[in-house]
C-alpha cells in the first residue's frame, strides 16, 4: 500500500470517528430544558482550548480563532523544489510567500487580507466558530467553524490584446472546519472545502471542486508539536493534479508559533494548494518553508475569557 493509500485510508476512517461521535453527553438529554433550568449553565461549562496551537495547522485554516482585540501578523515562507540539488541549494535559492493580518473582531469571528508572491494574489477571509467543543458534560464534542474567503489574482494578462474579464481574476471558497481535541496530546479536523474558480484551465475542469481536508497535531512536549494536513480532491475533477500533503513541526517560543513544514504544495493559499498542487511526495517534488506568527493585543477584553479560555 503506497502513501497516498494509506493516508485515504486515515481520512476516511477519520471521517467515520468524528462523524459518529455523539451530539450530546447522556447526562442532560436537552440542553435547551436544561439552559432554561440553570440559566447560568451556559456560562459554566468548561470550554476545551488549543485544539490546536495556531490559526493554521500548516497550509490548512485551523478551528482555532484570533482572540478578540489580538492581531495576528502571519508569514507563510515556501522555498523552491528541493529535487534542484544542490546547484539550486536544494530550493533555497528559490522562494515565495504569503505575508497576512487576521484580527478576532469578537471571540466568535476573525477576519483577514494576505498577499502571496505566487501569482500575485490578493486574499481575504472571514472565519466564524459556530460551536465550542466542551470538555465534559452536556455540550458539543467537536469545535465547529466555518470558513469563507475569496482570491485576486494581479498578475499581468499573458494576452492583454484578447477580451480579458476581471471577474476571471477571482476565485472562492467556502470550509466547513470540524475539529476535536482527543486527549492532551491528540487533536484532528475534517475540513470539506468548496473552491470555485471564475477561470479555469480547460473546458474539461469544473469550475466547482470539492476537497476533503484531513489535519492533525501530536503534542509531543510543552513546546513543541508534529502537525500535518492532507486534501484529497476526489475523481476526475482536475487536469494533472496531485493532492496536498503537509508535514510539520510547531514550535512554541514566548509570543511566536514557529512552524517548519515540507510540501508538496508551492501555492499558499486555498485557491492555490487545494486545485494547484503539481509535485509529487514519490517523485522528491517537494518544497521546505516554515511559517512565523506573532500577535499584537490592540484593544483589551471587555470582560474576562470564560474558563478554558476563548
């Protein structure tokens, strides 16, 4: 069984955990009758927090929200093919990224612009937790966030004498990120993805491409953590298209989350690695980055974080 067997495997079996994991604890069979009860209920349930340690796991959108009033500063560096050798530094000497802002407007909803150098693209998201995984008792057993964003590509027209549209610059997508902390150690997230693409390469693509995201984080010290996250696009639905595998390690130091990471994927952004990836994990077409953090507190909290924090 190769890699990329083993990992649908891993997705798919992923999926059947989390898709049949109980809605609510047997302890309260209505968490409506029992908020009318107790109303101060709601404000006691003990919240899971750092189902993972930053906003992205590594290409991936993370369950995780900037704080309200914090402003996130995001690098995202990707070096070049590491089959270049060593004439080429082993990609070194090649390199893109994506430099971001997001900022928690309240504890339920982030906001954010990037630019990446890959194609000159201009990016913008809005991220919105709709549940809150609660650590015990009657609650929901999995954070769920929803994800919305869109892609400018600025690029100069290959053929600026032909009819060009700028609605062909834009591409959308649409994330449903469902994430649950297993244990201290242990965290995963299924992430359905829908891209559309105004444009597209040849009449043979959908402009609608469904992806299913996989991504983990194994906690193996107070500092540091494994991650990785996967997209599957299944079927026929791109033209020489190979999925996106990510592999990293998080690396916690004072206010930065430090990531390094290795790639299949060269694209930033969703538009880019979930329907651009070309290199092949078998092949060595693969390309080292790391991404940095570090957040800045503009407004302070009105009121204290609930316990577990936001």
């Amino acid at each position: 069984m190769n890699l990329m067997n083993i990992i649908r495997t891993a997705l798919i079996a992923s999926c059947l955990f989390l898709v049949n994991l109980p809605v609510v604890s047997a302890q309260k069979e209505n968490d409506l009758d029992a908020l009318l009860a107790d109303p101060g209920a709601e404000q006691s349930k003990e919240f899971v927090s750092y189902t993972f340690k930053s906003t992205r796991i590594i290409n991936a959108h993370s369950v995780e929200q900037t704080p309200a009033g914090v402003m996130d500063m995001r690098i995202l560096h990707r070096f070049g093919n590491i089959s270049g050798g060593a004439y080429q530094l082993f990609g070194l000497d090649q390199a893109s990224m994506r430099m971001s802002l997001d900022y928690g407007v309240t504890p339920w909803m982030q906001v954010g612009i990037g630019r990446s150098s890959t194609g000159k693209e201009l990016d913008g998201v809005l991220k919105l937790r709709l549940l809150r995984q609660v650590a015990e008792g009657s609650g929901s057993p999995v954070t769920l966030t929803y994800a919305a964003g869109s892609t400018l590509s600025t690029l100069a027209w290959p053929e600026p004498e032909r009819g060009n549209f700028f609605s062909s610059r834009i591409a959308y997508y649409h994330q449903l990120l469902m994430g649950k902390k297993l244990n201290d150690r242990l965290s995963l997230q299924l992430t359905p993805s829908l891209v559309h693409r105004n444009l597209v390469a040849t009449r043979t693509e959908s402009n609608d491409i469904f992806a299913l995201g996989l991504g983990g984080r194994i906690k193996t010290n107070a500092r540091m953590a494994l991650t990785f996250d996967y997209f599957m696009v299944p079927g026929q639905q791109l033209v020489e298209h190979n999925n996106s595998l990510s592999l990293g390690i998080d690396i916690e130091t004072g206010g930065h989350v430090f990531q390094l990471h290795i790639s299949n994927s060269r694209g930033l952004n969703e538009r880019q690695f979930i329907t651009g990836t070309n290199g092949q994990w078998d092949q060595g077409d693969l390309f080292f980055g790391f991404n940095l953090s570090r957040v800045f507190t503009l407004r302070a909290p009105k009121m204290p974080a609930p316990v577990g924090g936001w």
